[in-house]
C-alpha cells in the first residue's frame, strides 16, 4: 500500500478511554477529523460519543462514527449494525465521513468464510438503512481475512510503523492509515491514536465535506438520514434491472425490505420460470 506525507491531512480516532476533550484545542493543533466511537454489540453505547459528536463537530472536525464488531454469525451482525444506526439518529449531531465497521479480532475462533459472511452482513445493514456505503477499519494483520469481495469498501487500516502497511487479498491502497496509538494532541490529557488520510485536508473536504460535496448535506446527516426506498444502491442497480427484466419484482421500492409474503412471490415467480425453462428444453 502507499506510504503516507507530509501533505496527508490528519485526525484522530477517540472513545470514552480519552475522557473530556477539549475538541477546539485539537481543531487548533491542525487536525481535519475525527472517528469516534459509537457503539459495540447489540445495546452498548460509549458514554462520551454524544458529547464527543456533538464537540468535534461544532469545532470545526469532519466526523465519523464507528462501532466494534464482535458479532459471531451473521444474524448478529446484522442486529448490531442495526443498534449502530438507531444510536446515529438518537445523537442528533451531523457526520460527514461514513460510518465505519471495526472489526479486529476473532476471539470466538470462526473461520476465514464466515468472518467475510459476518463483515458483509453487516456493511450491507447498514447500507441498506442508510444509501451509504461504510468504512472497514482493522489491522493490517487481521485485514489479510477479508477476500476480495470487500475491496469495494474503503479501508481504514491500522498498523504502528514508519514502513507502510502491506498489500492484502481486498486492498492495494488504504483511505485512512490509524499509523500510532499512543499520540499526544493538544486538548487530550493521554494518549491517542493518531490518523491520516490518503489526501490532503483540501481534498478531505473535498471528498466528504458538505459545502463541497455534491450530495444534499441532508443526505450526508447519517443522524437524520432515512433510506430512500424509490433509489436502487449502486451496488445492486444491475441486479436490481436484471430482476425488473425477468418480471421477478415489479420494479416499485427497491429498497424497501422484503415482506416474507413479497418474497413467496418472488421466490414463486423464479420457480413458475425455471420450470418453464426446463420444460421448453426438455426432448419431446
């Protein structure tokens, strides 16, 4: 992966373990954003995220929520993701940057396959609940688990050198490099860990900030922000267009969740289909 500059604008990321922030102060020691942490499994909150939106923000720091993934199969990822954005709405403060899955570890000692199954389950919750597509964050390490499939999503990788972090299956380039934990910035009485972005702050605010942005700053607000169900993500608009074509779904609210009865349909409509197929192609 690249190595990063001098040019490369700079953040932090902060929980709870960083106390009270003094969040104008760090503004003023040159930073451009900030991660901050959410939530982790299906009820707990951060004590300080409220408190540290809503200070980062006013002071002038793109921000970026994210939560701890330590779900072990899919059906609990997608309900932790699903906690993860309830939180967002309830803060009230805009973000900026996407939000972000931290997943690290895997203490539970599941496999390569069903770690991918549990990272997807969950990028795709909550892109479904929110029309954007989130950050992985990880370690350099752990980040050799993830196939290529997720090469789609950004990567926010962590690794504690001065030599940039090495190629993995997903990625040959990071977005964001968490490169020390243990930073000193003004306004935080510990240590934090320290972040870059591939660009500079110009084009941070370019990419992700509302005033040049081309994405209404409503659509950016994850804490305001509900899924347009009229809109086919653009990860599955081929699909989508493939399934409309065949008569499968009627082509109205793509992304709108399936009723079990709409999926009988669906599945019905699939079934009427491949069995006229076989019939065709079956000798006289």
């Amino acid at each position: 992966m690249q190595a990063k500059s001098n040019r490369n604008a700079r953040g932090i990321d902060v929980s709870h373990w960083q106390g009270e922030v003094d969040w104008p102060k760090v503004k003023a020691a040159g930073l451009s954003f900030a991660f901050i942490k959410a939530t982790q499994g299906t009820a707990w909150v951060d004590p300080k995220f409220r408190g540290n939106a809503a200070g980062a923000h006013k002071a002038g720091l793109l921000t970026g929520p994210y939560h701890f993934l330590d779900a072990t199969s899919p059906e609990a990822a997608a309900k932790q993701a699903q906690h993860f954005m309830r939180t967002l709405k309830s803060v009230g403060t805009p973000f900026a940057l996407p939000p972000v899955m931290d997943y690290e570890n895997n203490p539970a000692g599941v496999s390569r396959a069903q770690i991918n199954q549990i990272a997807k389950a969950f990028l795709s919750e909550v892109e479904r609940l929110t029309g954007i597509r989130p950050i992985i964050y990880t370690g350099n390490a752990f980040a050799q688990q993830f196939d290529e499939t997720l090469q789609a999503y950004p990567l926010w990788v962590a690794r504690y050198s001065m030599t940039a972090p090495y190629d993995v299956p997903a990625w040959k380039k990071w977005e964001f490099w968490q490169h020390s934990d243990s930073g000193r910035i003004a306004g935080i009485a510990g240590h934090v860990d320290l972040n870059v972005y591939r660009g500079t702050s110009e084009e941070l605010q370019g990419r992700y900030g509302v005033s040049n942005n081309p994405r209404r700053e409503e659509d950016k607000d994850i804490s305001r922000q509900e899924r347009n169900i009229e809109q086919v993500s653009e990860w599955a608009a081929k699909d989508w267009a493939e399934a409309k074509a065949c008569g499968i779904f009627d082509g109205e609210r793509p992304g709108e969740p399936l009723t079990r009865e709409e999926a009988a349909v669906a599945i019905n409509r699939l079934r009427r289909q491949i069995l006229a197929a076989w019939k065709d192609a079956k000798p006289s």
